[in-house]
C-alpha cells in the first residue's frame, strides 16, 4: 500500500486488495464547479479456486466499467455467483446484464421481492440466511448480518480468512476525488477522510439513523467488529479502508452528528 500524498503511486481499477478479492468501481462523476469530481460506487470480485463471487454490481449506468473490469480479471474465467447486499440500483444494478453475460451465474443472498425484478428467473436464485456461505474452494464467503442496513433484506458479506469485511453502505464517505484518484484506498487519499464526510448518505440514504440513538448502533457495531475482525473493509460508497479502527471512529463520529427530527 502506499502513502497519503504519494501521488506516485496512485491506483488504477480493477485493485487486488487482498489476495484473490479485487476492487472494482464505476464512479458517480459530476461537477462541482469547473471540476469534473468523482464518488465511488464499488463492488468486489471474491476469486476462490472452485467458484468466483462478485460482491454488489453498481449503477445500469456504470455498466460499461463493470463489464470491462471484471472481464480483465477473469480473462475468461466464469462468474459463479452475484451477491448484491440488497435490491437498491447502486447495489444490483447490473444483475440483469450480468446474468446475461454470464448464464450459468447465480444471484444469492436474502432475495425477497427480487422475483419481481428479475421474473423468470427465479432458477437461478440461491437464498442465504446470516450465518450461511459460499465454499468458493480453498475460501469462503460468509454472509453476516448487516448492522447499517439500508432496507431490512441487506446482507453483509465477510472472508473469514482474510478479514475482509464487505459492508454495502456502512463507512460511506462523499470524499469526493479526482479521475486518476479512484483506486486509492482511504488511507491513501491526500487529505484524510472526516466525520462530516459522511453526511450525505447517513442523512440522505440512511434515514432511519435520525431515530435510532447512535450510541446504540455503535455499541451494536463494536460487538460485531469483536465478533468478525476485519483488516480491510470494503464499502460501497468510499475507498477501501486499510485502517478499520481509525476509520471505524470517524463513522462513528459521522453517527453521532446526525440530526434528529423535532418534536
């Protein structure tokens, strides 16, 4: 890994951030200003010996992105498995395309209400409960339940053996980066990521937070943390995080700085 600042060194995507687990994104990009800046929308390919996983798809709208890199990392090789941590575009966008590309791939995880995006095929589908998973072959893909959910069928994912944590729209950060920026992990970034970061999509996505007490999801979130260690964590919408405790106190700080409804 590289150093904040080494402008050097920056990343490209697809990113190996663990051996066998890849990062992908199809950045949101839009102006701020005169700048063209962009916000991640990643995903992550879990490679095993026997079957390959793909973690969340992104946007229809990165499509292209997806479609290239996850074709230079498989270089032939099938898609086993489509996990999207739940039904919202940023997240399964690019199921019905990927199921296309790759005909023998099956979509997992808690698939409620999914029948009626994808109706027809439902013989693909394989239902996971928290606590189950995937033998990719020489790894595995676990699926935990989720402690920042979305909507109430999110899952998270997890590799026990390389303690990556994948956590859909936990430890989101609009740190808003420039094109040649998008592979750097959060560390990496030239200006480190702050609490208020993350105030797009806590208030805006995650508008159950306003009327949840912070210190109980904290506490919810630490006990998981104690239950599955994580060195790398994989978020959606931000850079991969090298530094699960360092960013694990700014997300939470980000917890507490949202606004709660007047009576």
């Amino acid at each position: 890994m590289t150093t904040r600042g080494a402008a050097d060194n920056v990343a490209s995507l697809p990113r190996e951030i663990s051996a066998g687990i890849f990062w992908l994104s199809a950045c949101l990009v839009v102006r701020d200003g005169a700048r063209l800046v962009h916000n991640h929308n990643s995903c992550f390919l879990i490679v095993g010996r026997d079957s390959t996983v793909l973690v969340d798809n992104a946007m229809p709208s990165g499509w292209p992105d997806i479609r290239d890199q996850l074709a230079a990392i498989l270089r032939g090789r099938t898609l086993d498995y489509l996990f999207p941590t739940h039904p919202e575009a940023p997240h399964m966008g690019n199921c019905g395309p990927l199921m296309d590309q790759y005909p023998r791939a099956r979509l997992v995880g808690d698939l409620r209400n999914y029948h009626l995006y994808y109706p027809g095929a439902e013989h693909r589908f394989v239902t996971m409960a928290a606590g189950e998973e995937l033998d990719l072959g020489g790894r595995r893909l676990v699926f935990v339940p989720a402690v920042i959910r979305d909507l109430p069928n999110t899952l998270w994912g997890y590799d026990p053996d390389a303690r990556v944590l994948f956590v859909s729209d936990a430890y989101p950060y609009t740190h808003q980066h420039e094109a040649g920026q998008c592979g750097m992990t959060a560390e990496e970034m030239p200006e480190a990521v702050r609490p208020e970061d993350t105030d797009v999509v806590i208030e805006r996505a995650l508008i159950w937070t306003r009327y949840v007490d912070a210190e109980v999801v904290i506490e919810e979130l630490e006990a998981f943390l104690g239950s599955y260690p994580a060195d790398i964590i994989a978020p959606a919408h931000g850079g991969v995080i090298t530094n699960p405790k360092a960013l694990t106190a700014v997300f939470e700080a980000g917890l507490r700085r949202v606004r709660r409804p007047r009576d």
